[in-house]
C-alpha cells in the first residue's frame, strides 16, 4: 500500500506548528482511546468483554474522552453488543474503523477550517488494487480545551 498526502487546495490556512502538532497528538491519542477499548478485553464464556466500559454508558463515557458524544455512542453501538447471561458488553467480531498512528504522520495533510476546526487527511493507494485511491478524512472540533474526534470518511477516489 502506498501513502501519499493530499492538499485541499492552493488556499490551505497556515498554522503555526505548535496548534498543528497539538491537534495532530489529540487526534492520534483518540484512536488510542478507540484501540484500548476495543483491545483490553478479557475472554469470558467466548466473548471477548472490554475492561474500559462494560455497561454502554461506561463505554461512551471512555470514548468521549476522545471522540464527540455521538460519535462516542456511534461507536459503541456499532463494534459492541449486550451479553445478558453476562450484563456486559462484549466486542462484536468484524472489522473496525482505520486507524491513524505515528507512522501515519508524514503523509498526513491538515486543513485549518477555523480556530476550532480541522481536518486531517490521509490518503491510500493500492490497498485493493494496483490502481485504487482512497481518502481517509478525520475531523477534529475543539470542546472548551479539548480537540476531539468530531466525524471520520473514507471516499474511493
């Protein structure tokens, strides 16, 4: 797979690069929060339980450290589901959201939409296929001092 990094145009704002680097950690420590929960789990009666939320408000509430609320719960409600004979959570077996880490970072593009608003991008190459392109688009908001995950894309080009 080949990465490249994708402008948004000629018109992209300039940052200063403690904001960009600042911004840029918050969103790698979000899918660190993403990765922990989905991957400290203990094994019980075959179910694989998070140990970083069992109930759906205790999941929602380690996310949201993260991640906006409703992104938080969308997350929840789509990699989890309730055990009764357990009343616990358990990680539902599949495929997950792509996650961005330190390996990522030089072919990371930002755009600054204002002082509370950026989006990362990433794009792919040759994931599929030798031709294909995909780019993966990771917004981040400011909630009073903490730069959040606030929506994620992933478009085919």
């Amino acid at each position: 797979m080949e990465a490249k990094t994708c402008s948004f145009s000629n018109q992209t704002a300039v940052v200063p690069t403690g904001e960009k680097d600042r911004v840029l950690e918050a969103m790698l420590n979000s899918f660190g929060l993403y990765f922990s929960y989905l991957n400290d789990t203990e094994i019980r009666q075959g179910y694989y339980l998070p140990i970083h939320g069992r109930t759906r408000a205790e999941a929602i509430n380690y996310l949201k450290k993260g991640f906006d609320v409703h992104l938080a719960t969308a997350i929840v409600d789509e990699y989890t589901w309730f055990i009764p004979e357990l009343s616990c959570l358990a990680i539902r077996p599949g495929d997950g959201l792509p996650i961005l880490n330190e390996n990522d970072i030089p072919y990371i593009s930002y755009y600054k939409i204002s002082n509370e608003h950026v989006i990362f991008s990433r794009e792919f190459t040759g994931c599929y296929s030798p031709a294909d392109r995909y780019r993966y688009q990771v917004e981040m908001q400011l909630y009073q001092d903490d730069w959040k995950i606030s929506a994620l894309s992933l478009e085919e080009l």
